[in-house]
C-alpha cells in the first residue's frame, strides 16, 4: 500500500508542476498575430499638416508599429527610447495614437519631440481590437511582406530592441 | 430655492453623461444578438468579466465594435472568429475543449479523483 500511496503522491506533485508551469510559461503571453499579415487599414492624421498612416505605408521594410498615447505614462517612459532609435537612424516608428486628446498629443511631440515616420489616429480603437492590443504602450514589428514578426507589451527598451527585435531583421 | 438649484447641479452632470453613453442598435433582435456576443467575451483588461459587465474603456470599444460589426451583417460566428484571431481563445469566457486548454478542463477532475483516493486511503489504513 506505501508503493500506491508514493505513486499517488507523485502523480499529484507531477501534475501540480505541470500546471504552474503551464501557467508560467511565456508561450501563454505570445500575441496571437504572430506570423499573420497585418490588417489592413487606414487611421485619420492627428493635425492638418501631416497624413494619417494606412497599412501600405509599412508595406517593403522592416517596421515598428506603436501604440501610444498622450494620456500613457507608460508611453512618456517609453519615449526617449523612440527618440534614441529614431536618432541612431534605427528602424522607422510608425504610430497609433489610441482614443487621444490630438490638442494635448500634438503639443507633447512639439515638445518632446516626434520618433514618428507617421501617426493615425485611432479615436473607436477599432485597429487597436484586430491587432489584439491589450493596453498602451505595444509595439509590433512588421515585415516588409507585411507580416507581423513580434510583439511586444509594454514601454519598449533599448534591450528589447536589440535583443529581440534587431535580431529578426535580416539584412 | 438655493436648494432646489443644488439638486439640479448635482443630477445635472449624471444626465449629461447618460445622453453620451453607447448607442444600442435599433433593431430589438440585432442588439440582443449583440448582448449575447458581449455575454461569450472576456474583457481582457478585467478579472473574470464579460465585456458585457464590464465599465472599462477597451471593453466599451469591443461593444461599440461588435455593434458595428453586427450592424453591418457580420454572423455571430464571423465576429467571434475575429476575436479569437487577434486575442486568442483567452478571449472567451468560456474556452473550447480542445488540445490547448485539457489541462484547463481536465485538471480539476484529476485533482479530486486523486483526492478522493488520498482520502479512501488513508480512512481504510486508520480503520484497520
């Protein structure tokens, strides 16, 4: 009866383990959009003097699609990284603002400076539920056929960039 | 008088916001067919809500948009499709039963069918 009771012990421990490491396993926060083309579509622009930003603009090089916003703290942490990219001629930013004050926006990339190729803006935050966005910021690297390579939650790091990102531009 | 204009102060605000909240649609059968949707997607910035409980912002958007969506004549099947594609089957309230998510399903009944046995085990050992 003490072997029954050991195997029991064991295959409860065995499965104990599988379940927290299924729950710990990174796999379980990889994007769903992984390997999928990026939907098409077309965003506003956030002032008269520029265009707004449509899918075809990161069509034939490697991208970075951001979602941001002026209201994000996250996002204002994650802005000197942009400018850095943007000033060590990295890969060209393109950015989502999502639900923003354009007033209170346009002012703060006055001021702060703009990492931006191009910004949409997406006031229903109807392009933000197809790329399966959960909050502000992300980020995702775009293929030049237009297939999203990476994903990224959270206020991007010179690390990630570099690490992660750089890594699966093929040159 | 002055109490009266106090009153009015305060329910003031409240009207205002009701008249900017989300727009149903007008057919009867289409916003039900909406509100099911809602009820089936989880609001994934919340803990265990639906989308159709829930007062955040993302799940306001996913309201609006499932709207928009069956406004336009998309099937409920066809939007739930859309979801999953970009949020995964996490996105469900209640996920399918298939490879992915056994562990999910079946864990609690392994869970109890081995405590159950503990449980046998150990009354029989102390009954002898």
């Amino acid at each position: 009866m003490r072997f029954i009771s050991a195997i029991l012990i064991f295959v409860s421990l065995l499965l104990i383990a599988v379940f927290m490491a299924r729950l710990g396993s990174p796999k379980t926060t990889i994007s769903p959009m992984i390997g999928k083309p990026l939907t098409e579509f077309s965003l506003p622009a956030i002032n008269s003097e520029s265009d707004g930003l449509t899918s075809a603009d990161l069509r034939g090089k490697y991208a970075i699609l951001n979602i941001f916003a002026q209201w994000c703290i996250t996002c204002k942490y994650e802005h000197p990284v942009l400018m850095q990219i943007k000033e060590k001629n990295g890969l060209p930013i393109y950015g989502v603002a999502w639900r923003d004050n354009l007033t209170k926006l346009n002012t703060w990339l006055k001021n702060d400076g703009n990492p931006y190729e191009k910004i949409g803006a997406d006031n229903d935050g109807s392009l933000i539920i197809k790329l399966g966005v959960t909050g502000a910021p992300e980020s995702f690297l775009i293929s030049p056929e237009g297939i999203v390579l990476f994903n990224y939650k959270g206020a991007l790091t010179q690390k990630v960039y570099e690490e992660e990102i750089l890594p699966l531009v093929k040159k | 008088m002055k109490k009266f204009i106090i009153l009015i102060l305060i329910i003031l605000p409240s009207y205002s916001f009701a008249l900017t909240a989300e727009e149903h649609l007008e057919n009867p059968a289409q916003e039900q067919q909406a509100r099911d949707i809602f009820r089936q997607i989880r609001c994934v910035v919340c803990s265990g809500e639906s989308i159709n409980d829930s007062k955040a912002d993302l799940a306001k958007e996913m309201r609006v948009m499932i709207r928009n969506e069956i406004d336009k004549g998309r099937s409920e099947e066809q939007i739930i499709n859309e979801l999953t594609q970009s949020y995964g089957i996490e996105i469900l309230m209640t996920p399918p039963v298939i490879k992915e998510t056994s562990i999910l399903w079946f864990f609690p009944i392994i869970a109890i069918l081995l405590g159950v046995s503990f449980i046998a085990y150990f009354f029989n050992k102390n009954n002898k």
